[in-house]
C-alpha cells in the first residue's frame, strides 16, 4: 500500500468550507440541484436509481439528503426483499462512510489538476488543515474557482482514485453483519459525479447515500451527526477530525481514517474533545475491520435492547 504522504495531492478542503461553498455558481445553475434543494417533501425528491450495464454491480438505490427535517427522512430502503427481512430478524449494525480521504484520493486528483492546470506543486503533506486557501495561500474566492474549475475536469470525474484495500473492506464488512451507507458532506452540486463514482467503484455495497451539502450557496445543509443519528448509523468512519469530534460528542462511535498515519490534517486536539473515548484512530482498512469487529458485540447489543425495548 503506498504511502498517501508520497503522492502529490490531496486534502479536501475549502470548498467544504462554508464561505467558498456559499460562493458556489453550480448550484444556481443545476435543475437538479435546485429541485433537490427547494423541495421540503422527502417524496418529491432524491431517490436515485442508478442504471449500469448488467456487467458490472450497482448500487441499486441511492438517496440524497434534500435537506428536509429529520421528521421527513423516510425509513431505510434496503436493496431488496430478502434483504429488509433479514434486518427484521437480526439488526444489521449501520455504518456510516465518508468519501473524501477514506473511499477515494480527492486530494491526489486535486493536486494533480492544480499542477497541470496551473502549476501549482502541493502535496498530501502539505494540508496541515484541509482549507485550501490557506494551504494554497490565496483568496477564498481564488480557491473556490480553482476548486470549481476542478469539477468540471477529467480530473475530478476520471481522475480520483481509490484508497487501497477499501473494495475488500468493505465487500467483506457488507457480507457480514454490517449495512453500509455513504455519509459525505459533499454538495448536490456535484451530486451526480459523485454517484456515478461510487457506483463505478464500489457499486452494490452502499445501501443509500447521503449529501451533507455542506455551505452550498442553495439548500439546506445538514451535519453529518444529525444525519448519522436520524438515519441509525452506529458508526461513522471519516478523516475530518471535526466531524469525528461532532459525531463523539453527540455519541456516535467513529473511526478517525488517517490513512498511515500521514493525514497531516486528521489530527485530534490534544484537549477538549467531548468523549473521546468514542473516537478511535485507524490507519488503513485493515484497521476499520478489526475495531468494527470490537465494536459490534456492544453496538449489537444495544441494537437488540432497543428493539426489545420498543
Ligand atoms: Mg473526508
């Protein structure tokens, strides 16, 4: 497994930050994005069927957050039949994914764009702090037109690729006893590319996804806790060190991926963090597996209380 700190690129960034976001032109422009962010009713929006070729797995039904209250998220769609009945008998622990940094390189594609584009040199340990302005040292606004600029590339569509040995994590996670859902604060913006990237990589094994749509300029945003909580995940697993203390505070489990050690951006406070022992570093999917495997007695335990309880 190669070292992130050797590639050049990465970090996700500023364009998750609220001021570049809310400076986002896609989202004026996009009927989709618009539907989906001015749509209140769960039923009129963001179910998402994904059609591919018979060759290859899907994900056969995806749901993007459309913003509405935790009250209008409707239950769990499951894949099938067999599968909801399954869940019946045996609660399946959720486990929430995020993409950037944990199912995909977004930071290598980045900085390669940025180096063909503009000739900008930057590499995975350059991001103390996943705010490209500050890494990049110029405006805002500058960096949210490189970022933009970014989406509408090859590299952005074609160009990210996986982290090593997420695939067989999680294909082996899916088949046991774990229900895996995408939990990005990604924007609706680039709600589309992002679909069709997890569907061309890691097509069957997410349940649903969901759009934080974190400081779009459009829509309403939801935190990725609120968004763990409502829809059951136990788990989080992401890179952002701020969602992982969001999620510990408000008691959800995470898995804080700092891929080798070498995310310089994905570290914890050395103070202050709201039940840290929630919190528990891994440095590559292997690591995912083994604490979710010391995990899931107790959060199935719960599971199997709460049911009983209701
Ligand atoms: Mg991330």
């Amino acid at each position: 497994m190669g070292r992130p700190g050797l590639h050049r690129g990465m970090a996700r960034t500023s364009f998750f930050n609220e001021e570049v976001s809310s400076r986002c032109h896609f989202s004026r422009t996009c009927p989709l994005v618009r539907r989906l962010c001015t749509s209140n009713s769960p039923s009129s929006s963001s179910i998402f069927s994904l059609s591919s070729p018979a060759s290859r797995r899907h994900t056969p039904q995806i749901r993007a957050w459309s913003g509405g209250s935790a009250q209008q998220i409707p239950g769990i769609i499951t894949s099938g039949t067999d599968r909801r009945l399954l869940a019946t008998k045996s609660p399946r622990l959720r486990v929430a994914v995020d993409v950037d940094e944990v199912l995909g390189r977004f930071l290598f594609a980045l900085n390669q764009f940025c180096k063909d584009r503009y000739g900008m040199e930057y590499g995975v340990s350059d991001y103390w702090i996943y705010e490209f302005a500050k890494i990049w040292n110029c405006s805002q606004e500058h960096s949210n037109h490189i970022v933009h600029e970014f989406f509408k590339s090859q590299h952005f569509t074609e160009g990210i690729p996986v982290i090593p040995g997420a695939l067989e994590a999680l294909t082996r996670l899916s088949e046991a006893q774990y229900e895996l859902v995408v939990v990005t604060s990604r924007q609706h913006v680039i709600q589309d590319v992002t679909l069709d990237w997890l569907d061309r990589h890691y097509g069957g094994l997410f349940q649903e996804v969901y759009f934080g749509n974190h400081f779009a300029l459009e829509g309403k945003s939801r935190k990725k806790s609120d968004i763990c909580k409502t829809i059951g995940a136990k788990v989080l697993i992401d890179d952002n060190p701020s969602y992982a203390q969001e999620c510990a505070a408000a008691g959800i489990n995470v898995l804080l991926y700092d891929w080798d050690g070498a995310y310089p951006w994905s570290k914890l406070p050395a103070s202050g963090v709201v039940n840290k022992e929630l919190i528990r570093v891994v440095r590559d999917w292997g690591e995912v597996e083994q604490e979710l495997a010391l995990l899931a007695p107790q959060l199935q335990q719960g599971e199997e209380e709460q049911q009983d309880g209701s």
